[in-house]
C-alpha cells in the first residue's frame, strides 16, 4: 500500500517531555503524532547504557510513513533525571519493567501498536508484551539474543568497585565503540554522549540488577503474535546461535541477519528500516518472500 510521505522529523527537542513516569522516576518522554497518522503506534525501548536517539533514524523514518512513534531515555539514561544519590533497587530490571509498562499505559490509544526494543530494551518488551498481549500487534527485537533468563554476570567488567571503573571510562567508552560497531563509518558518527549515556557507576549497577528467572525459553514461547527478529552478523555480544534458538521458540518469528555489528539500528540503518517497513505493512508469509536474502531459515521450513 502506497504511503504519504510527511515532511522532515529530524526535530526532537521540542517533542520531549520530562514526565514523571512512576513516583521519583523522572523520565524525557518523546512522543509524536505526524500529519499522515494510520493509527498504529510503534513504542521503542532502547538498550542498557543507551538513548532513544540511537533509534532516530528508524523514528524519523516510520513517522513520514505515517507512525505514531512514542519512546524515552529509560531512567538515569539520557536526560532522564535521578537522584543525586539514587538507591540500587532502582537500577534493578523489575523498576524498568514498571517504567516500560507506565509508558505503554499512558500513551498507547488503541490496540494497534507494535514494541520495539534492542538489546536489553528487547527483554522489556517481551514482559510488556506479556502484560499487554490484546493491545499489541507485533513486536521487533534487535541484538536481543536468545530466550534465555536474564542473570547479571558474576565476573565482568560491571563487578569492579566503582571509583575504578570512573577513571577508566575514557578507556571502556573507546573499547566499547570499537566492539559495538561493523561500519568505521557509522563508528565515528555516533556522538560518546549517545552511546554512553549513563553515569557508570549507575551502569554498574543496572548490570548487576538484569536479573530475570522468568524470561526462559517457555516464556519466550507464549509470544503468538508476529515476531522480527534482527542480528548483525559480526555482533560481539550476541552469539548468532542465541538468535537462531530464539527463532525456533518463537514459532511466529523471522530472523534477519545482516552484515553488522551490535549498534543495528545505527550500523546498518537503512537496510533496518526497510525491514522494519516491510514488517510492518506485510503478513510473515509475504515479508519473508520479500527478504529471502537476509533471512535464517528454519529447519522445519522448505527452502524453495
């Protein structure tokens, strides 16, 4: 179905918001409606350390399609505010579920919307999904991994004391960079205050709090909506075997595997927006036929 095109959306400012999500969770809600709006909202749940501008070109994109695109910097990320003295139960994925579960109630209008998340914003879609199933249509996971239970790990970088880990932030944010991305180009366009957008003792802690026994493989099997799964072939930190396990539980899935990194939604930016766009205006039957090329196929599937 032919669309029409909006005019430009690259002006985020003004469309933010300091909300107070939930009682001392300050939060910078974006939320747009362009001219052209079809009545599906796209929430976007961006990834530890991140910022919902790591998503910009995809927002910018869908809503000149004609999306409601409605997203925040997760607390303490961003310019969502904490306290100077924040409590480490805040930084626990159980406070993020609620925030992502506030956001989707005060600002989803109907039943047509669709969650999308990258890397440990994938898992709080899943559970809002979980919560949600009658209001949402379709979920996009990007570098999310495998269905497995979320489980903080016990000798990392995250479990150094963390005054040590402040005077090597220059250090962790150049290694990050470099294993983050595929595209050099793509590499040096992303400003530091993007891609680390949290104070890293802060960091730390959300770390040590990704804790989530019911995320496993039979929860991950419940979804039973459409499912887009996307993976950069030279990811760093997913495993493409988690990805591919992932497929095969989630039996409305499809996995895209491109030749990226773990930054998708900025190292491969353009292919990621054409795969959403045909995600989202197709069935999986078609979506599939349209995009053999990029496509795992399952083993239960024939290859024609």
């Amino acid at each position: 179905m032919p669309y029409k095109v909006s005019p430009n959306y690259d002006n985020y400012t003004q469309h933010e918001k300091l909300t107070e999500i939930r009682k001392r969770r300050n939060v910078v809600v974006y939320e747009r409606s362009p001219e052209n709006y079809n009545n599906t909202t796209l929430f976007f749940y961006h990834g530890a350390g991140g910022t919902y501008k790591q998503f910009k070109s995809q927002i910018s994109h869908l809503l000149r399609l004609g999306y409601r695109v409605v997203t925040c910097d997760m607390f303490a990320h961003g310019k969502s505010k904490c306290p100077a003295r924040p409590e480490n139960y805040m930084f626990t994925f159980e406070q993020y579920c609620y925030d992502a579960l506030r956001l989707f109630d005060r600002y989803s209008v109907n039943n047509h919307n669709v969650l999308i998340g990258h890397s440990y914003g994938t898992s709080l879609c899943t559970l809002v999904y979980n919560e949600r199933q009658s209001k949402v249509k379709k979920l996009i996971l990007i570098s999310g991994g495998g269905p497995f239970a979320l489980a903080p790990e016990d000798f990392s970088l995250f479990s150094l004391p963390a005054s040590l880990l402040s005077c090597f932030k220059p250090l962790i944010l150049k290694v990050f960079k470099e294993v983050c991305f595929h595209s050099p180009v793509k590499k040096s366009s992303v400003p530091n205050s993007e891609l680390l957008s949290i104070e890293i003792g802060n960091l730390q802690q959300v770390m040590r709090g990704q804790k989530w026994d019911e995320g496993d493989e039979a929860y991950h099997a419940l979804i039973n909506c459409p499912v887009l799964l996307l993976v950069g072939r030279h990811d760093k930190f997913i495993p493409l075997a988690d990805e591919m396990t992932m497929n095969l539980v989630i039996s409305q899935s499809v996995l895209h595997v491109l030749e990226g990194g773990h930054m998708l939604p900025i190292d491969c930016s353009d292919e990621v927006n054409d795969i959403i766009t045909s995600f989202l205006i197709n069935d999986l039957d078609v979506h599939s036929k349209l995009h053999e090329n990029t496509i795992f196929k399952k083993p239960q599937e024939e290859v024609t």
